[in-house]
C-alpha cells in the first residue's frame, strides 16, 4: 500500500463548523487583546470587579429606585428579578454544560489582567448575562432608564473580554441568555405598556391649562406627601391644601364648595372620601396617587403628577363605576373593593399596629394575629340560604391576573362587582390561600366567583365588621352591596378608540 495515501477518517461536517467558530474566536480574542484602548486600560478592570456578584447593578437598582417615581421603582425590581433568573441559570446548568477552559493569558497584558482570576468554566459568561438581564429588564419597563444603563451594561460585557477573563464567544452566549431570562419575567410578570387601557368615551370635564378651578387637598400622613407641592409646578393656578387625616373630610367638603373641579392627594381609603363627595356633589375627581398602593389611581392608568396634570390640562376624562353599600340607614361607596369576614378584622388589626411599626410590618402581623385566632366562620344568608363565609369580597370592577402579577382591573365601568367567596370550613389560612392561589375559579371546595350587579345579604350578626376601601365600619341585618353605573367623572389618559 502506498504510503501516501491517508487512512484518516474525515470529520463530520458539524465538527470542522465547531473547529472553524473555535479558531475564529481564539483570533477574535487575540486581535482584542493585541489592540491598544487607550480610554479603556483605567476603567474597564475597575468595571468588571464592580460587576462580581452583581454588586453594581444592585447599586444601579438601587439608585433607579432612587427616583420615587412608579416607573422607576418598577424598572428597577424587574432588572434584580432579571438578573436573578439569569444568574440562577448560569450556575445551574451554563456552567455545568459546556466546561470550557479560560483563554491563555499570555496575550493580554499585565496591566489589564483581573486581579483574581476566575476559576469557573469560561462558557457562558455570567457577567455579560448578568448586564444584559438587568439591562433588558430596565429597559422593558422603563426605555429612558434601559438608555442609561445599556452602554454600562455593553462596557461590562465588552470588560471581560479585555481583561482576558472570557472568549469573545462567551460573552455573546451570556448577554443573549440574560436578554431571555429578561423576556421570560416579562412573561411571568407583564409590564404595564403590555396591559392596555381600554378604550372609554370621553366624558364632559373641564380642561385648565393651568389649573385654575383645581383644589387639591392632600393628606399629610400619606406617603408621598412632597407630589403635592410638585403639582403646583405643573399647575401653578391651582390650590393645593395639605392637611392631617382627622381634618380630611372638612377640608374636602370646603374644597368642594369652591371648586370646578376636586382633587385629592392620598391613599385609597382618602380617595375613597373624596369621591363619596365628588359624586354627591356632582364634580369631576383628579386623583393624585400618594399612598402605599393606590389602587384606583393605578388602575386609571395615573402614575404621577405628569400623567394627572397633563390629563387636567388637556381636561381628558372618563366614567368610571362606584360601589356602594347599604345596611339600614347606613350607607357608603367604594371605588375598590368591600369586604365581610376575616379581611376587615385583619384591616382593623393593621391599623392598631402600623403607627408603631410601619404599614407592610402591620400587615404581616395582622395577618398572623388574625388568621392564627381561634375563630369561626361569618354567618349569612346569601341566595336565601345560610351560609358560614371566611371572607366575602366584592371588587368595583372585574379584577383580572396576568402571569403572576397581582390582579388588576383594566376597566372601571363594566357595571359589575367581582365577587369571590372563601367557603367556611376548618382552617381558614389554608382556604384562603387556596383561594388566592385558585384565582378567578368559579367552582372550587373552597372557593367561588360570579359577577353580578347587585348582591343582598340578610342574617348578618350585629357587631359584624364590613371593609370598604381600606375603612372599616360595623354592620348588622341586610346589607345590599350594588353598582352605580359610570357615576363618577375622573381625569385620566385617555385612550383613543
């Protein structure tokens, strides 16, 4: 046999591909390291220490929500909860796949080299996933502040290929594994731009340019006291009053009287106040979210004072329903939500506590104290049958859940209430959070929804406690929860048809 003939065997044709992409990123990473960045040697090696463990986008997060804006604070949560699934999926199953060795050093020069060289496996990067999580993650909830940290997030990824850590390969596999784990939260916890406003009529409201007719009051206690004055700079005709919450209903009545259109800066059971006096008092409500969770503002897409005073300005407005109750002479609206059973003893509870220990504290507390007591279930006769309740919750307004973002109601004049019944039984946390879980079901052991325009209870006991909007009152005998169709004008964007 000749010895010139060649008895190897050729290599399949997804081996000689491998082989090329690996000799064109060893290339790619010796013209880099060959290259002279002259900006680059002073900050890129401080930049990527910055980044070990994520220290410097938990400091970026930080700073983000900083701003106190609703956006800010959003974007920051879904950059942390991004980088989270991203870092959690690199050293679960990145590192573990693909045990690629780290470049050889010897290209790179002393002065760019990282100081403790990393000892993982090179493939894939977990800085560049980590930047482009938290980037994408930013960005998807808020562009003006995705814009700012994105060359950051870029400088970062590009680092680990000037300090010699990562082929530049590596940095490409784990920047578009970070920019997945950001599109997967979003899919779990859609953004705001992804929960569209229907669109509603416009209703008759006036339009002030500059405020004038505006009286806003706007209470002390709540927790974003310092929008009221930024108001002023929006709309500086109009009056903005600050007060305690002991003095919120008289001010709001005064404000009313003088009024073309009423404002109100607070949480929601103030909200809950002043639309009680819009509504009997036949004027639109501009609505200024200043509490801890501000539901209805959020729900009418109304974030900010940019948001409240361009809606005034351009007098851009809609109906909305209101909810209200009636047992004997006693009445009351709600624009959230109404409640029977062991949500209102927690709501009572929380009150006691959070002025001692802050709200969110309170409310764990609450939880605990209330849901471990000794207790029976709420007696009452609904649909003229006797039945034993955990909890009656009546929403104004059809809530719905996307992913597992908390439920929201993306219409306010459906003309229904959402109600969601915890059936009586033992253990009544765990019914509860089977029922919190189940979401919208309509049949469940221990949990039922309908929506109806109207609900009449009768047997109720005296002392019995009922909650409406965060404010609790005592009921007894029948109690009628029902739907005053599109009653109440409010300020918002409004969506064109």
């Amino acid at each position: 046999m000749s010895p010139d003939v060649d008895l190897t065997l050729p290599k399949p044709g997804h081996h000689i591909l491998r082989d090329r992409l690996l000799a064109l990123d060893c290339r790619l990473f010796e013209f880099a390291a060959e290259r002279h960045w002259p900006a680059a040697e002073p900050v890129l090696p401080r930049l990527s220490r910055s980044a070990n463990h994520g220290v410097l986008w938990f400091a970026t997060a930080g700073l983000i929500a900083a701003s106190r804006t609703p956006r800010g604070r959003r974007a920051a949560v879904r950059g942390v909860a991004s980088l989270a699934l991203a870092s959690a999926t690199i050293n679960t199953l990145g590192k573990r796949s693909v045990r690629r060795p780290r470049p050889v050093l010897d290209p790179v020069p002393l002065v760019r080299q990282l100081k403790r060289q990393p000892i993982t496996t090179s493939f894939p990067s977990g800085h560049s996933a980590s930047a482009a999580a938290f980037a994408t993650g930013v960005a998807l909830e808020s562009s003006a502040w995705g814009a700012v940290v994105a060359p950051v997030a870029f400088s970062v990824a590009m680092s680990r290929v000037y300090t010699g850590a990562h082929f530049p390969s590596d940095v490409l596999a784990g920047a578009a594994l970070g920019v997945g784990a950001a599109f997967a939260v979003r899919g779990l916890v859609p953004t705001r731009a992804q929960i569209t406003l229907p669109a509603r009529p416009r209703a008759e409201a006036p339009s002030l340019p500059e405020g004038e007719g505006l009286v806003v009051v706007a209470n002390t206690a709540a927790g974003r006291t310092d929008r009221a004055p930024t108001l002023r700079d929006a709309l500086p005709r109009a009056e903005v009053v600050e007060c305690a919450p002991e003095d919120m209903r008289d001010e709001l009545e005064k404000a009313a009287a003088r009024a073309r259109v009423l404002g109100v800066c607070g949480g929601d059971g103030t909200v809950n106040t002043a639309a009680e006096i819009a509504l009997r008092r036949g004027l639109p409500l501009a609505v200024l979210p200043g509490g801890t969770l501000n539901h209805f503002a959020g729900d009418l897409g109304v974030e900010d004072v940019r948001t409240l005073s361009r809606a005034v300005r351009r007098g851009d407005a809609v109906r909305v329903d209101v909810g209200r109750f009636t047992c004997g002479e006693k009445q009351g609206v709600f624009v959230n939500t109404c409640s029977l059973g062991v949500y209102p003893e927690l709501v009572r509870e929380r009150d006691r506590w959070s002025h001692r220990i802050g709200s969110w504290p309170a409310g764990v507390l609450a939880a605990l104290r209330v849901l471990r007591a000794d207790r029976h279930p709420l007696e009452v006769e609904l649909g003229g049958r006797p039945r034993p309740l955990w909890l009656l919750f009546a929403g104004n307004g059809t809530y719905h859940r996307m992913g597992l973002a908390p439920a929201r109601r993306l219409e306010l004049a459906d003309g229904q209430l959402d109600v969601r019944v915890v059936h009586g039984g033992r253990g009544p946390a765990l019914r509860l959070l089977a029922a919190a879980l189940a979401g919208p079901l309509t049949r469940s052991p221990a949990h039922a929804a309908v929506q109806v325009g109207r609900l009449r209870l009768s047997g109720v006991a005296p002392g019995t406690l009922l909650a409406y909007d965060g404010e609790v009152t005592e009921v007894e005998g029948e109690v009628t929860l029902e739907k005053l169709p599109e009653a109440l004008v409010v300020y918002r964007p409004v969506t064109k048809s």
